[in-house]
C-alpha cells in the first residue's frame, strides 16, 4: 500500500529548467570560462548537505518554501521506535535548525507525509496514520512564526483510508484528497478547507471504487481544484492508466478525464497549476518521462515525452 515516492518529477524537472536558464549567459563565453562554471555549479548542486543525520531510517521527505525564502521539511524517521513525523526549518542563507516532532501527541505510525504553504507562510501537513484501528488521514497546520497544532484526522471512517495528497493556493485555501477502501477497491474522497480554518463537505470525486493508487492534487488562486491517480488494469497484460478529474470554485466534481492510457503504462501522476490556471501532468512510463497539457477550458493534449 505504501509507495515511497521521494519526489516529485514536477519538481524534478522545475529545477532543471531553472539550471538551464542559468547557464544561458554562458552562452557568450569561451569554451574553458564555460567549462569552469559548468563544473563549479555541478559540484555545487550534487553535494547534499544532511537535515538532521542520525542513526535511523529516514523516509517521504516532503519540503516547502515560504514567501522570505526559508525551506521547511518534514519526513517520519524511526527514532523513537516506530517511524513518526520530524519537522526542520532552514531561514534563507541559514542552516537547518534541529528537529522536533511534528505531531508529539500522536502514538502510532505516521507515514507518507506532504507540507505546503500559502503566500503567508502559513504551513499545512497532511499523512497517513495508524493511532487507531484503522489507518486513517490526519491534519495538521502551523501559523507562520508559530507552533504545528496537533494532528486529527480530516473525516474519519471505519473502513481503511490510504493514498492522500494536499495542495494549497497563495490565499491559504486548502485541497485534500484521500482514498478510502470499499468493496471492489478504493474511491478517491476530497475536502476544501477555506483560508479561515473551515472544512467544506467531503466530496466523492471517482464514480466507483477501483484499484486506485498515487494520488495528486492542486488548486489554483480561485478555487478551482484538481485529482489525479493512478488505476491498475487487469487484462491480458497489467496496466496502469492516469486520470484526472477537477471542479470549480463553487461547483460539483466533473467526471473523470483519462489522460493516460499507453502501452508504455503510467506510474507517479503529479499535477500542478500555473497562475492562469491552466494543468500540467507528469508521469513516468517504461521507456521515460511523459507530460500533458490541459488548458482552463480545454481538453489534455497528447502526451510527448520529456
């Protein structure tokens, strides 16, 4: 049930493209002056510097940026025992502050966590947790310059919850989604949360449950949120396909829009919206990295690879 995704391919690729525009300047350069840049910048970016080292295992790191340019970052390690939620903050041009628990009043597993913060500096967490019978989706947020508030769940069920996913827009309003375990599989549930702390009703968004997995989400600055999973087909040859579903602000949840179905199969949708709102996709295949294109009020366009 687990799937350690350790980062997002999204981001992955962000990264890179603001390397690349780095370099262009360089362009201009003689060959050596280039080559001597290059290799500075490289050794630069592949020497990892340890958030907090230690004895234990460490696992689902997940890292934001607030608007002054701090980093913070959540993870579960195993020091205590069982694997909890470890929170860390770097100020910008700093060094990583030690760590502390993220929910100290939690006393079973805490897995798979996801942070993001709005244009405020507010944080949101949102994992997976095993205080109770079943494994259940919890909460948490921490004001900017304040304390993380103790975790409870979002809307808690007796069957099983297990993939999740959260997403934030600058005004603070929140996007969580969930799968929940029913007869035939898993349906993917949502809730809005608005800027001022009140959860709106959980919302089915898939028509029937099915073998759903990694799930992603994002909202954009008016309201407009977004799912994407993954489903397994069973057939002649096993399968994985992308779909993707979205309302708008103040509406109901659209049907569900394939936006993978290659032979090369689809693993590890991430989505995220620009400021115009329009989606962008990526997922990893056999063969390589895929990405597609939905605009406000357009269809997917056909997958390339990256």
């Amino acid at each position: 049930m687990f799937n350690r995704i350790h980062f997002q391919w999204l981001q992955a690729l962000a990264v890179l493209g603001l390397f690349i525009g780095a370099l262009a300047p360089a362009a201009a350069m003689n060959a050596g002056e280039r080559d001597a840049i290059i290799e500075k910048r490289n050794f630069a970016q592949t020497q990892p510097t340890p958030i907090d080292p230690g004895e234990w295992d460490q696992e689902w790191v997940s890292a934001a940026v607030g608007p002054g340019g701090g980093i913070h970052a959540v993870w579960s390690d195993n020091r205590d025992g069982s694997y909890r939620l470890r929170y860390s903050f770097k100020p910008a041009g700093g060094t990583w502050q030690g760590s502390a628990p993220l929910d100290p009043g939690g006393t079973g597993l805490q897995w798979g966590v996801e942070i993001a913060a709005d244009g405020r500096g507010n944080l949101y967490a949102i994992w997976l947790d095993g205080r109770g019978e079943k494994f259940q989706i919890y909460f948490a947020t921490r004001p900017a310059g304040g304390d993380w508030s103790a975790g409870a769940p979002i809307s808690p069920t007796a069957q099983e919850q297990g993939a999740h996913s959260l997403a934030v827009n600058r005004r603070g309003q929140v996007i969580a989604s969930w799968t929940v375990r029913e007869a035939g599989g898993w349906n993917v549930f949502a809730a809005l949360r608005s800027p001022d702390g009140t959860w709106g009703a959980v919302e089915q968004v898939t028509p029937a449950a099915d073998n759903i997995y990694q799930l992603s989400t994002a909202i954009d600055d008016w309201g407009r949120a977004s799912v994407s999973w993954r489903r397994r087909d069973w057939g002649e040859e096993l399968t994985y396909k992308v779909f993707f579903a979205t309302r708008p602000a103040d509406g109901p949840w659209g049907e569900p829009e394939l936006v993978c179905a290659s032979a090369d199969s689809c693993w590890s949708p991430s989505i995220a919206v620009d400021h115009d709102g329009n989606v962008h996709a990526i997922w990893r295949g056999r063969n390589g990295v895929y990405t597609a294109y939905r605009p406000v009020r357009g269809p997917w366009s056909t997958p390339v690879q990256v």
